[in-house]
C-alpha cells in the first residue's frame, strides 16, 4: 500500500467517520420484547367463544414463521389467523370454538432477532378433564451451538479485515507496507478473513431464520429458510458485508480511500443485528455499539497486521518493527480505553442493572469476555514497557522473537473472546426494568434450597398483575449449573383467592435454565412451586412467595 501523508490520513479519517455514522443511522429503539399479558387470561372461563385473542407485549414484535397455533384439549389444531401490529399479537378462530379448554402457543421476534414464545389455556363453557397443557418448545441445542460457532467466525472474519486496513493506512510504518514480504502475507491474510466473514455471513441467513421459527438444524437446507433469511436483517448485513470487503480489497493497494470506505462497511455489517438495536436512547446505545465494534477491529487486526509486521525478520530495519510496535501500542491503549467505556454503557443500557452481571447467564457470559482479556492487556503492557526498548538494543533480534510470540499469544486470547462474543449474541439478556411505559416492572429472585446439595434460582419478571416471565436456573453445592433430561415442574397458587395449583411448563433454554410465563391476574402472595427429579428415587420440592402488587 503506498505511503498516505498525514492530511491524507486525516481525510480518510474523516470519510470513515462520516460514513459509519450514515450506514448505522437509527431505527426506533426497543427492548427485549416480553409478554405482559392475554385476553383471555390463562386458565380463564368464558361463557361463550372468543371472536379474537390477543397477546400484549412491552415491544413492537413481529410473527414467527411456525410455532402459532391454537388446539384443542386433545392437541388437535383449530383453524385460526395469526396477526401482530405494534405490540400485539392477535388471534382469530376461523369459526367459533366449541364448548371446552382451548391452547394458544405462540411465537414472535422482538426487535433484536431473539424469539419470544409462550402460551395460555383457556375454557369455553367448562373446562375439558385431562386436557393438555401448553406445550413445551424449546430450541434444539445442535442448532444453537452451529449458529453460536458461525456467527464467531463472522466475527473474526469481518473484525479482522476491518482492523487489517486500518493498521495498514495509519498505523504500519511506509517500509513496512512496501515490503514485498509483508505486502503480500497482508494481502492473503485480508482475502482469507475476509472469506471467511462472507461465507459466514451468508450461512447465518438460513441458521437465523430457523432460529426465529423454531425450526430443527436440518431445515437450514430448505428454500424457505433461505429465502427468510436473505430478506431479513440478516440477509442485509450479509450483503453490506460483502460490499465491505470487496471494497476493502479492490481499494487496499492503490485507492486508500476505497479501502477505508470498504472498512466502514465490514463495520457497519456488524450492527444490524443483535442486542443493541434493540435499546435506548438510540444516540447513546449506536454510538457505544459503534466505538466497541471499532475498538475490537483494531485491536483484533492490529494483532493481525503487527504480527505480519513481525514475521518479516531481517526484511525489515529494526527502527521499522519497533516503530510498528510502539504506534500499535498506542493505538491498542486507546482502544482499551473505548472498549471499556462503550462495553459498559452497553451493558447498562441492555441489563439495566450492573448486578445482572452475575446474577444473569447473559452477564456472565459477559463476564467471561471480560476475564479473558485480563491477560492480553497484561502482556500488551509488558511488550510496550519491556520489550519495546529492547529492540534498540543490543539483544534486538531476541527481543523481536519474544515480540512476535507474546503478540501471537494475545492474538489467540482475543479470538477465544470472539468465540465468547458469537455464544453471547444468542444469549437472551434478562428483562429490563425501564422497557415498560407503564408501571416499572421490578425483578424479583428466589434462591430455594432444593434437598440437600442443590439450589432452585427462581426470576420472576416483570412482578405486576398480568403476564410474568419467570425463570429456574439449578445448580449443586458448588455453585455449579446442572442440567436434567426432564425439565423441572412449576406450579403456581394464590392460596388466599383459593386459586390453584395450576401447572407451568418450564422451557428449557441453555444446560440447567429453563423459563416459563404465568399469568398472575390477582394482587397477593403467590405461591410458586418446583419440583426436579433429581435421579430415580430423587424428585423433592421447594417453594417460595412472590408478591403481587
């Protein structure tokens, strides 16, 4: 790449900027969507059949490809229209219900590409003996993990290219970009990520759409999940992508401008989907989504391009790999600082509370993220305090091949983060308390001892008269998460309204973690029960009170 003078640099600086900020310009920003409440209410009597139901939810949501049904008590499915606008999802009975219980199963997006599932019982006349319950959906595992493994390497991919260019135009010293050696292992590297996010990208169209629906992996292949995919958010960052890095790569030679401009779009690519478009105040949440995809595209690519820089040993004058080195470190200190000032107002925005940050499977995963880049800033600040002065000196070339394996070991750490970042974004964040224009829902938690060596941790979410998602998370007696082949039992009663026992089937969404929604219509203290077969013989139960207002 030939040498951009400092005005030029400063231009292309400003094209960067200017151009992120247009691509990713906002659309309305939402919470996770949770349901708040139905018409009928579960387990409710009427005394005549319904001519529409509906299902109210704190956020715009759109309808699920499958998973919307309504069934009789014996299972059978009823012929019924499926509609959402705005904030509801309504649903009409072709032709009246006859006498009997009745069960809606539903399924929706919210704004941040996550489904939202639930369902509610509810009886013409009198209710059926014996009849079904919800039923139990929940997302196959082989389908959760391909799309986790898939959106990491997207991440690679596309970070990878977007910090190779911007290592390449502002921060490798001239004699390291004309070096034929390093030129041309810079070139194959950025084609190579850049693949690879293309490739990526495109297989999280299908793998996203049968995620939305509810779908098993196998279905990835059908037309119908790729022609979903490719007309929904996916499918577009998909296309910016490679718009980005055909860019990235036609311009990285000769048109630094083009290729600045292919970088803002591998970057922009990121931000269409995921958790952050989903939350507010839009300014505050894009610009922290922005500045934290941008700090780890140049950390994870000046890994990259410091690295190549590295390889090329005697190619390159020592002052050239120490200015390399001491221009990245600079570089890297700066993004440290953005990309944990932006990953915290992240945080607080999504979560709404920094102590989800252990109490939540979303935080810590995050967490996790967070531990894993202790090592990297501790090495990255040994290199610059340490090394970097030794490449002056007489032990030069020792010093250099240090350099080159301790960069090659935070290149490694941070792609183990990238595997953390592709779990995470599939990751439900817990329910906000600000997501709700009316009451401010509240979040309340029950640590039950179940037996003698395990603990039950009920969510009860959002604690108000209505629809209330509640959550069961199992663990041992070191705190470890335990999973079961059946699915814990909940039970719900308001033992003053002489209400219940009624069953909840709990959904089991990771290893050890399983949700349910309740209906919880009158104020007092209801009485949540669980049981969970622990082995044959093994089945106690606890319980625990939450007060409705």
């Amino acid at each position: 790449m030939t040498y951009a003078p400092v005005a030029r640099r400063a231009r292309l600086a400003a094209v960067l900027s200017g151009l992120l900020l247009l691509l990713v310009w906002p659309v309305a920003a939402f919470g996770h969507a949770s349901p708040i409440g139905s018409n009928p209410a579960d387990g409710q009597v009427l005394t005549q059949s319904p001519a529409e139901l509906t299902v109210t939810l704190t956020e715009p949501v759109s309808l699920a490809g499958s998973g919307n049904a309504v069934l009789d008590a014996a299972g059978e499915p009823e012929a019924a229209e499926f509609t959402v606008r705005d904030t509801v999802l309504r649903i009409r009975p072709v032709k009246p219900l006859p006498d009997g219980t009745h069960v809606v199963t539903w399924r929706v997006v919210s704004a941040d590409s996550h489904p939202v599932t639930g369902g509610f019982t509810f009886a013409v006349g009198a209710a059926t003996p014996g009849a079904i319950g919800v039923p139990v959906t929940q997302t196959e595992r082989e389908l959760v993990v391909a799309r986790a493994v898939v959106e990491a390497l997207r991440y690679a991919g596309a970070l990878g290219v977007a910090g190779l260019v911007v290592f390449s135009l502002f921060i490798a010293p001239g004699a390291a970009r004309r070096e034929p050696a390093v030129e041309r292992r810079t070139r194959r590297t950025t084609a190579g990520l850049g693949a690879l996010a293309v490739v990526a990208a495109v297989l999280l169209m299908p793998l996203t759409a049968v995620w939305e629906s509810g779908g098993p992996l196998s279905s990835v292949m059908t037309a119908e999940a790729w022609r979903d995919g490719a007309a929904s958010s996916a499918g577009i960052a998909a296309l910016v992508l490679a718009a980005g890095v055909a860019a990235a790569l036609l311009g990285r030679v000769r048109e630094p401008v083009l290729a600045a401009v292919g970088a803002a779009l591998v970057v922009a690519s990121l931000l269409p989907v995921g958790h952050t478009r989903s939350y507010g105040p839009w300014w505050l949440v894009l610009t922290a989504d922005l500045v934290h995809v941008s700090a780890a595209a140049l950390w994870w690519g000046g890994l990259l391009g410091l690295g190549l820089v590295l390889a090329a040993g005697p190619a390159l004058r020592v002052q050239d790999r120490a200015t390399a080195v001491t221009r990245f470190s600079a570089a890297a200190g700066v993004s440290l600082v953005a990309l944990t000032v932006a990953g915290v107002v992240l945080f607080w925005r999504i979560s709404g509370s920094f102590a989800a940050l252990w109490e939540t499977g979303y935080g810590r995963a995050v967490l996790v993220k967070v531990l894993l880049l202790v090592p990297v800033v501790a090495v990255a600040a040994w290199n610059r305090q340490v090394l970097v002065g030794r490449l002056a000196g007489r032990d030069a070339a020792s010093a250099a091949e240090v350099l080159r394996r301790t960069v090659s070991f935070e290149a490694a750490v941070v792609a183990a983060v990238l595997v953390a970042t592709g779990a995470l974004v599939g990751q439900t964040p817990p329910a906000r308390s600000d997501t709700v224009a009316q009451d401010a829902p509240t979040v309340q938690r029950l640590e039950l001892e179940l037996g003698e060596s395990h603990t039950v941790d009920v969510v009860v979410t959002p604690v108000r008269r209505g629809t209330n998602a509640i959550q069961v998370t199992l663990t041992d007696a070191a705190g470890d998460v335990v999973d079961l082949e059946e699915a814990p039992r909940l039970q719900i009663a308001l033992e003053e309204a002489e209400v219940g026992p009624i069953n909840r089937p709990l959904t089991r969404t990771r290893a050890g973690h399983w949700e349910a929604s309740a209906d919880l219509p009158l104020p007092g203290a209801w009485r949540l029960s669980v049981s969970a077969r622990l082995n044959r013989f093994d089945e106690p139960v606890v319980s625990g009170e939450v007060e409705i207002p």
